[in-house]
C-alpha cells in the first residue's frame, strides 16, 4: 500500500517529532526526505521554489529550504529527476525538476520498503496505526 | 542565520557568504547550486520588499553554511567524524616538533587533501607558520645558544613565544572550525 505524504503526516510520523528527537530526527530525514521530493515530483513537474515551498510546508520534513538544492543536484546526478526550462505566460522562464523513469522505480521500491519498514517499527514501538485498527 | 536579528536583513550579504560558503566546491557544481538558489531568491523576494519578509525568506533558506555543507555530502551517507582532520593537526603541530620539516610538510600534505576546511583555513594552517612549531624551536635554540645574541634577547623571547603560540592558536582554531557534513 503506497502512503501518501499527507498521510505520513497526518499519522503524526513525520508531525511535531522534529523538536521532540532533534538529532535522531536528522539521521532518520536524511534518508527519507530525497524520496519525498520524488513523490511531490511525480505527482507533477515543479520549479524549485515551488518544490521547495511544498517540502517546507510539511512540518519537520526539511529544516532548510536551501539544503533541497544540494538534494535535488545530486538526484539529477544520480538519473533520478531531470531538469527543463518552461515558460509560462509573461513570467520568467523556471527550471522545472521532473522524476524520469528510474526515479518512478526507486520511488516504487521505496514505497514497498517504507511500508513495510514503518509497519514493523510501529509494531515495535506501539505507536501508529489507524484508530480501530 | 543569514541576517542580524536587529539589523535590516541583506540578500547581497547572503550571496556573499554562499558564495564564500561554496568556494571550495568543483566550478561546475558551484554553479549549479548557485543559480536556482539565486533563482529561489529573486523570485520569493519579487513580490517582498518588507525587511521582516526578506528576514522569513533567508531565515527559511537556511544559512549559506549549511547549504553548503549539504553540498558537500555524498548522497545518503552518513557524515563521518573527522578523524584525518585531527590526524592532520596533530602532525602539523606534534610532528613539526617530533620530525622537524618532514614532520610539518606532512602534516601541510594532510590538511590540503582534507575535505574539512576551507581554501583559507587550509593557507592560514599553512603559512603560521612555514615550518610548524618545531622551526621555531630551532631557530629559538639557535638564537639563545649564540653567545653574541645577549642584546636579544627579551625582544627575542617575545618572539619566540609569539612564533610558538601562533601555530597552536592556528591549530585550536581549525580543530574548532572543523567542517561537518551535514545533509539536510
């Protein structure tokens, strides 16, 4: 089952933990918060600040705005995400990032794994899950 | 943060440090950090011209320093502790002592392949002083065993005492400023 950023949000993984575990925060942000940005990606093409604005509304995700660059060079790097400029209107051409096919099946993989992982973890901390459930 | 939390907040000075920031990053990878970042910028500051929205818009960025540290990073990995850093000024300080010359040219070699410094930590490390601690001791023991040296020698302790506090305050001072990779 694919969870949604929303989601993740509203199971309160992601919500209010920022402040509460501060450095075992970062370690855990690190590996994730690339494929957030693959997810926001693939629900459709975004300009940076764009991008970085939708990151940085979901609370504790990204402590600095500016950090998703890096991120989103080395996703490019990687073959992950793609870069085109657009034009719209009268507006100043923007760089949009697009998810290219690999990143579509990393973003599959990690789906999988990311489910399965909190699954377990939740079951061993004894938190999480939906009410009733 | 990128702004004073008293003072009017500047985009040039943000610029400025990110540019210093990043200075030591390959050419082509510096460029591609800078442009959407200058990008983010000029567009998020289009429509604020109030200092208090200028102060949000650099505060959310993030300082330069740890966007250039997230530049740094390899994708995913955990930062290492600096172990050859400190490697790196123990031999500059110790060794130039303990091997004189060799001792400090190894310790100059050590603290140029780091990748924890910036380029002007690296000639600060390197020009206080040529030679470490262990050339000033040679040329002290050298200046004190002349016999003719008398007249010299309070501005000379002076010196030596400057020429010997130097370094280690230098080697302090990059063991304080040591660069952690953060990546987010």
């Amino acid at each position: 089952m694919a969870i949604s950023l929303t989601s993740l949000v509203r199971q309160g993984i992601v919500r209010g933990v920022n402040n509460a575990f501060g450095a075992g925060l970062t370690e855990l942000r690190r590996g994730v918060v690339e494929y957030c940005v693959l997810a926001l990606l693939a629900e459709e093409d975004r300009y940076g600040l764009e991008l970085v604005r939708n990151l940085s509304s979901l609370d504790g995700l990204v402590t600095s705005e500016g950090t998703v660059y890096p991120l989103l060079n080395r996703l490019r790097d990687s073959g992950l995400v793609t870069t085109h400029w657009r034009q719209t209107g009268d507006d100043r051409p923007r760089k949009y990032y697009a998810v290219t096919p690999a990143g579509d099946a990393a973003l599959a993989r990690f789906r999988q794994d990311w489910s399965r992982f909190t699954e377990v973890v939740n079951r061993v901390l004894g938190v999480g899950g939906e009410p009733g459930a | 943060m990128s702004s004073n939390s008293s003072g009017k907040p500047s985009v040039g000075d943000f610029r400025l440090r990110l540019r210093h920031a990043v200075a030591e990053l390959p050419r082509s990878e510096r460029e591609q950090l800078l442009e959407p970042i200058d990008a983010h910028l000029e567009e998020a500051l289009s429509t604020s011209s109030i200092d208090a929205e200028v102060r949000e818009v650099l505060d959310d960025l993030g300082s330069p320093e740890m966007i250039a540290d997230a530049a740094g990073a390899p994708l995913g990995a955990s930062p290492r502790p600096p172990y050859h850093a400190f490697v790196a000024l123990v031999v500059l300080t110790v060794g130039s002592v303990l091997l004189p010359l060799i001792g400090w040219v190894a310790g100059v070699v050590l603290l140029w392949a780091s990748s924890r410094w910036t380029l002007a930590q690296k000639w600060l490390g390197t020009l206080v002083w040529p030679g470490g601690i262990g050339l000033v001791l040679i040329i002290g023991a050298t200046a004190f065993g002349s016999p003719s040296s008398g007249f010299y020698v309070v501005p000379g302790t002076a010196l030596v005492v400057l020429l010997f506090a130097a370094p280690v305050l230098v080697a302090i001072y990059l063991g304080s400023h040591i660069r952690a990779t953060e990546l987010i």
